[in-house]
C-alpha cells in the first residue's frame, strides 16, 4: 500500500527483530553470484532516507503498541469478510513495525532473491558476461542506484507483505509483514482523521496479503518462477539490445499515420513493446494480472468494513482518495518513472474485478482464484470478469 510524505522530522526506530532473524544477512538465492552491492544499497537508503515526524519516545512506543494492536484485531475482520480459513493460523509469518530505513533494508534482502536466479543464469550461460560486469561496476554502482531508489520509496509505502525474503533464510517461513509506522503516522496526521481508525483500515489491506499467501501457498513460488523466467528471457536478449533499441528509435521517430518509402503504414509504437519479444509480454501481463489481483483483493477487504469496525471510514476513505491532488510536480514525476501510478490502477482494475465477480458469484465462488496457478485470472479477465467467470464454470 503506497502514500506520499510531507513531514519532515525524527524517524520512529524499529523495535529489535524477532529471536533468530538476522535483518543484516542480505541472501542470494543459491549462492548465485550478484552484480548489486545489497549491503551498499540498504546503507545508502539509511543514510539518504528523509525523516520522518517528530514524536516522543512515549508516542513512539504507543504507536508501535498500537500499530501491533490494530494488525492482531484485523485478521478477524479479514477472515470474515474474505471467508479464507487461511487467516484462522498465521503462525509460520511475522508481523513487524519498522522504520524507512528497516523497510529499505528488508526490500534489498527481498531483491537479492528475486534477482537469484536471473544471476545464476546469467552466471551459467554467458560467465564472461557478468564476470566482464562485475569487473567493471563490483556492484558499487547498481548498490548506490538501488539505495537511492529504496530511499524515496521508503518514505511513500504504509506497509507491505513480503513473502520472498524467507526463501534467503530471512524471518519466518511464510514471509514478514512490514508496518512502516512513520509512513502511516504521517499520512493520519496530514489527513487529520483518527489514528485508531486509520491505522486499522491500514492493517486491514496489509493483512489481506498475508493470508493471500497463506490460502495459496503456492503463489510464492509461481510468482518467482514467473519474474525468473522474463529476468532470464532479458538477460538471453541482452546481446542483441543494441539493434533492438536502434529499431525502436527508428520506429518511434517515424510520422505516424501514412506510409513509409515502401508504402508499409506507420504503426502507433511503444518503446516497451519494441524491446519485448512475444513470450515476454506474456510473462509481463500474466505478472501484472496477478499484481492487479491481489491488490485490488486488498483494498475491496478494506473497504469492506463499515462505521461498526471503523467509525470514521467514510472520511477516510475520502480524505485518503483525495491526497493525489496534492502532489508536487517532482513526487508526480518520480511517481512516473517507477511506475507508482501504474500500480494505482493495478488496485483500481483489480478491485473492479473481485466487486464484478463477488457479485455475480459470490466470495465463495470467487476464493476459487486461490486453489491453483490456472485459475488465476489474465489480464484480459481482470478488465472483463465475465470472462474468467465463465472459464471457471460459474
């Protein structure tokens, strides 16, 4: 779940991470050799992170108490609006409320799993290749790059469940659920709604992720197979990227509309298109179908709770909805470039979808997108819920 900072002051300190979790280890999955420096990247986000709201050590601790609070009392909501028997044992994930810096930290440890096998492949197929790279960058460069990267993000995310970074031999089995407690602090206050209330309308859409996993404990896997197959389809074009990107220049520079000297019509282009061959746009939209699901799975929960639960979540959900217009031109442009609007609307399609498909079917009916990878829905299905709908026989 994704906010913007205003305020400036003090960060909130992560309270110490639970017995036999290491936060410093930085995994690569399989030993795979790594063209990123994560140590240097977690540092550089620390050191660049902007700070977060001044609070006393007394309001520290009450928030992270309540942070805590709010994450116990939302499972049950969860479990009773989505129906999934998953949220009755959450035992094999942790939940910890953590500062920008703890949050960098874990998504460099997240990210070296995820870039494992594209490395190990990049490593077993082309050795000089990254051998050459790795000579000529260390990981230095990338490692900066990351960290600053991960110092603007960490001041936007109000939470976060991360199911990778337990395949590195980080935290728990089932994965870590992140509250960023200065993100979500600072969102109340420029709301000025009620802490309580936010904070559990907050937890509500975080939780939902962790039983997401937990119903499907299979989505773990998928997911990294699915982002390790279009790394690798990159990494195997890497060669001829050069031709690919003169070809895209050309075709973007071409008029549009009419014919060119052999009378072929121009074609309306995109540079992403260009530079994607057929099996990696499969892998991309069936990666953004999934993204756009479990999102707008999440904010259909949270918004599923009425004045009963949360007493002020009309204001809420008004006030939060309406923070966009608020932006300045440069939250707005870095928003662009890493893709946060485009994440805005994964939870906008995906929540048309679960509301257009719960109420045709119902939540049963729809909690059948947790029993296998098949009956996740495409990206054709999320835009058109009639469609998966009737491939799954409802």
């Amino acid at each position: 779940m994704e906010s913007n900072e205003r305020s400036r002051p003090t960060p909130v300190p992560a309270p110490s991470a639970p017995a036999g979790q290491n936060t410093d280890a930085h995994p690569s999955a399989g030993g795979a050799p790594s063209l990123v420096n994560w140590d240097l990247a977690a540092s550089t986000a620390a050191a660049m992170v902007a700070p977060g709201p001044k609070m006393s050590a007394r309001e520290i601790r009450d928030a992270v108490a309540d942070l805590r609070a709010a994450a116990d009392a939302s499972v049950a909501h969860v479990h009773r609006i989505t129906g999934l028997d998953a949220a009755r044992d959450l035992r094999d994930s942790d939940v910890l409320i953590v500062d920008r810096a703890s949050w960098a930290r874990a998504n460099s440890q997240s990210f070296s799993v995820l870039m494992g096998p594209a490395l190990q492949h990049l490593a077993e197929t082309r050795p000089e290749q990254l051998a050459a790279a790795n000579t000529a960058l260390g990981g230095t460069m990338t490692g900066a790059q990351l960290g600053t990267i991960l110092a603007f993000l960490s001041s936007k995310v109000l939470g976060q469940y991360d199911p990778f970074a337990a395949l590195g031999g980080v935290g728990k089995p089932g994965g870590r659920l992140l509250l960023v407690a200065p993100n979500i602090v600072t969102l109340e206050r420029e709301l000025n709604v009620e802490p309580a209330d936010f904070r559990l309308w907050v937890c509500l859409h975080e939780q939902t992720h962790r039983v997401q996993f937990a119903a499907a404990p299979w989505l773990r896997g998928h997911m990294l197979e699915q982002i390790s197959q279009l790394s690798n389809g990159m990494m195997d074009k890497a060669q001829t990227i050069s031709e690919r990107l003169g070809s895209a220049v050309k075709a973007l520079a071409a008029p549009k509309g009419g014919v060119d000297a052999d009378g072929v019509p121009h074609k309306s282009v995109d540079l992403l298109s260009l530079l994607q061959d057929p099996e990696d746009k499969e892998r991309l939209s069936h990666l953004t179908a999934v993204m756009s699901l479990l999102e707008g799975h999440a904010n259909v929960v949270m918004d599923a709770v009425d004045a009963s639960i949360v007493p002020s979540v009309k204001t809420i959900r008004q006030r939060f909805n309406n923070r966009g217009a608020k932006r300045t031109w440069i939250d707005r442009f870095f928003r662009q470039i890493m893709g946060l609007d485009a994440k805005m609307r994964q939870y906008s399609d995906g929540a048309r979808f679960v509301r257009a498909v719960t109420d045709s079917v119902g939540m049963e009916g729809f909690n059948r997108v947790w029993e296998r990878p098949e009956n996740l829905p495409t990206e054709a299905e999320i835009h058109s819920a009639d469609l998966w709908i009737a491939r799954m026989g409802l």
